[in-house]
C-alpha cells in the first residue's frame, strides 16, 4: 500500500513540471505572435499623405461645409470673427503632429457652434474630407472613417515627409 502511494505521488510530481512547460510554451507562443503583430501594426502608421478620403466624399462634405460651416468659418475655409481658419499656416500649426480623429472629435463634438452634435458621425468625415481636399491633401480610394478610433491611427502632417527639409 505505501508503494502505491509513493509511485502515485510521483507520477503527480513528475506531470506537473512538463505540463507546467508545455503551458508556458503556449503562452510564450502568444505573447510572441502579440508582439510582431502590434510591432507590424506599429511600424505601418498612416499620414495625410497617404490619400486618407475620396474625391466624392470631399464633393459631399463641400455641399454640407457650405450648409453648416461657411457661416462662421467662410467660404474659403479662412476663418472668421469667431472661429478660427480650417485651412492655411495657422490650421497646420494648431493641428500638425496630432491625428485625424483629434480634429474629428473637435468637428464631432464642437460642431457648428449653434447646434453642437447635430451632424452625423458621416457627415462631419465628410465635412473634414472637404477640409483636407481645400488643404490640397492627396485624395485615395477609400473614404475616410467615421470611427474615432480609426482615424487615430491618421497622422496630421501638416507637410509631406519628403519636403520636411
């Protein structure tokens, strides 16, 4: 009877130290495949220059800027007795090293000043989509989020990385 025992408790002891490596193998398995793919993630972050919105969504955000903006921030986006210029040196050095979805919000949340929130999440990437085209930023394929969290991952360069210097 205490052979049985010893010879069980071994067999126990012996267990725990493989499954105790097996299951640390796993879990170092994740955390690496965690860290390339959020250092891949990292290593490919998004700029105004790379054609962030659509012509078409920058043609629908114009109708709506002329509606909803043009009162206080004028026509040609220069600002106004109240509101500042949403185009020019002055815009690029409130927003530049910032993101996209920082001036998202601000539209979002602040925007028009007499009725704040009253635009849908679409109309205010289409709005801005209108801001970045007056600012001459490229155009792409694909229409700019309505996501906050997507639009994040946007930097606001105020000037092509090429032409830093």
């Amino acid at each position: 009877m205490q052979e049985n025992f010893t010879q069980r408790r071994k067999v126990r002891t012996e267990n725990k130290p493989r499954f105790f490596f097996a299951t640390f193998a796993s879990l170092r398995e994740i955390c690496f495949f965690i860290a390339l793919f959020g250092t891949l993630y990292a290593q490919a972050p998004r700029s105004l220059w790379d054609g962030v919105y659509t012509q078409e969504q920058a043609q629908r955000g114009a109708a709506l800027y002329s509606d909803a903006c043009a009162s206080c921030h004028g026509t040609a986006l220069t600002g106004g007795e109240s509101a500042p210029p949403l185009a020019g040196g002055e815009f690029f050095s409130n927003w530049n090293g910032l993101t996209v979805g920082d001036l998202f919000e601000r539209i979002r949340v602040t925007m028009p000043a007499d009725r704040p929130g009253r635009l849908t999440r679409e109309q205010d990437a289409d709005i801005l989509a209108h801001i970045l085209n007056v600012n001459r930023f490229p155009t792409g394929k694909t229409e700019l989020e309505h996501q906050t969290e997507a639009l994040k991952q946007i930097r606001f360069d105020a000037y092509r990385p090429d032409q830093k210097n």
